[in-house]
C-alpha cells in the first residue's frame, strides 16, 4: 500500500505545467471543473467584507467562473496574481472574505498549522472552501489504482507543525484521503476550535472519473460522459458508495 509522499516543493510545479498541457487538450475536462467552480461560487457569501483569495491556484482557472478570486500558488507563474504560502500569508488580519482551496487541503503536511494562519487573516464569518478527493468504495478503488498519489487511509497525520517549524520548510506532501478522514469521518472535528463547520458535502461524479482528470486518458466520447451524469444522478442517495468529490465549508466564528 503507498504511504504519504515526500517530495521536494518543486514538484507542486511540475505537475502545474504538465497540467496546464493537459488542459488545454481536454475540453470535457474543462467542462467538468467549471461546474465544479460553479458549486464553490454558490457557497460564496458576498455580505462578508474582504478579498476573495484562492490557495494553491495552479492554472488560475478558477477565474474563468469567479473572476474576482485573487489566484495564489507557491510558485511564481505569468497568470496567477500572487505568491502564499498557507502557513505564512502575506495578508492582514481579516483582510480576506473566503479562502479556496481546490485539491490543496491533502497537500498540506500540517493542516492545524496552516488553519490557524486561515483564522488569522479571514473575517469574522469568512468562510475556508475545501474541494477534495471523497474516498468513498469507489473513490478509494478509483484514487488507488489510477492516482499517483497515496490515498492513505490508515497512515499517521499530524495536524500541527513541529516546534521550529517555518513556512520555507514547506515540501511535497500529498495524502488523499485526508479530507475524508478529517470532515466527512470526523477525525478532526474536535480540532476546530475557532472554526464552526457549515459543510461537509460527498459528491458522486462518474463523469469526473470518466475524464481521465489530468493524468488518465479519457474513457469513451460525449455520449459516455452523458451516460456518466446519469450516473452522478442516480448515485446521489448512497454517497459512502460512490461519491468523488468532497465539497467541506468551514466557517470562522465571530467572537
């Protein structure tokens, strides 16, 4: 079984490239992750005063639906707007509205750390957005057969950084199953103090898997992917079986 992998930081941007190049070559692809972007967009609460940040942005395309986000990665590229670090944010306290975070959440080697600089510069009531693998039978079968990635279900997390810690010693982490571990089965819901969690969402999306993502190749033509949206649809009730996709809201709480 794989276990958490350890990488030097810059393979973040390795796959941001080979990502971008797949992207550009899979419009269903393309298709797929702006209805993903559409459900983070509904989950936006404009009455909350601040920017509007995403972490861990890669390509950037999340502008593409929310065209105001602030894109951010570790790595300086020509389209994202800034460099973060999510353990040290360049941002002012409550300065930020919500935080995005797509597929960055089982990258981060200590999550605690990295939700108490969260805490830090969110407003009160902002609103940290998790979109994350679901490691439900199929996720799991799925995530470990045809990912690289370990999907980890039973490898140690540490929720806090060690003392000495600082952000630069950030590497490649990756864990996919740990927002599964955390939200949906409740491993870290004791952990949450400041934090109320509004959300936690298991979404079947066969039509996601059927894609390929950005490392697999495309399984069948538009008609699958039609049959597979059918597939979503009627796998909705029994999520622990089929959901893909995690969609997990926390929300700062006012004092």
């Amino acid at each position: 079984m794989k276990t958490a992998v350890t990488l030097p930081v810059g393979q973040h941007n390795l796959e941001i490239q080979r990502n971008r190049e797949a992207w550009l070559r899979k419009p269903l692809l393309q298709e797929i992750y702006r209805k993903f972007y559409r459900q983070i967009a509904t989950r936006i609460d404009p009455q909350v005063p601040g920017l509007l940040v995403e972490l861990g942005s890669g390509m950037g395309t999340v502008k593409e639906v929310i065209p105001q986000c602030v894109t951010t990665d570790l790595f300086d590229n020509p389209w994202l707007d800034r460099r973060e670090n999510a353990y040290q944010l360049s941002f002012a306290d409550e300065s930020v509205s919500h935080l995005i975070l797509f597929d960055v959440w089982h990258h981060l080697r200590y999550p605690g750390t990295a939700l108490h600089e969260f805490h830090r510069v969110l407003a009160p009531g902002g609103k940290v957005i998790l979109f994350e693998p679901a490691v439900s039978w199929t996720g799991r079968l799925v995530y470990h057969l045809f990912h690289h990635e370990p999907v980890g279900l039973h490898d140690t997390i540490a929720w806090e950084a060690p003392e000495g810690f600082s952000a630069d010693q950030a590497d490649y982490y990756a864990l996919q199953g740990a927002a599964t571990r955390h939200f949906w089965w409740g491993e870290a819901r004791h952990r949450l103090v400041g934090w109320r969690l509004a959300e936690v969402r298991p979404i079947a999306s066969f039509s996601y898997l059927s894609s390929g993502g950005f490392s697999g190749p495309r399984l069948g033509g538009r008609f699958l992917a039609g049959l597979m949206r059918g597939f979503d649809w009627l796998a909705t009730p029994f999520p622990r079986a089929f959901a893909a996709r995690l969609i997990v809201v926390l929300q700062k709480e006012s004092n």
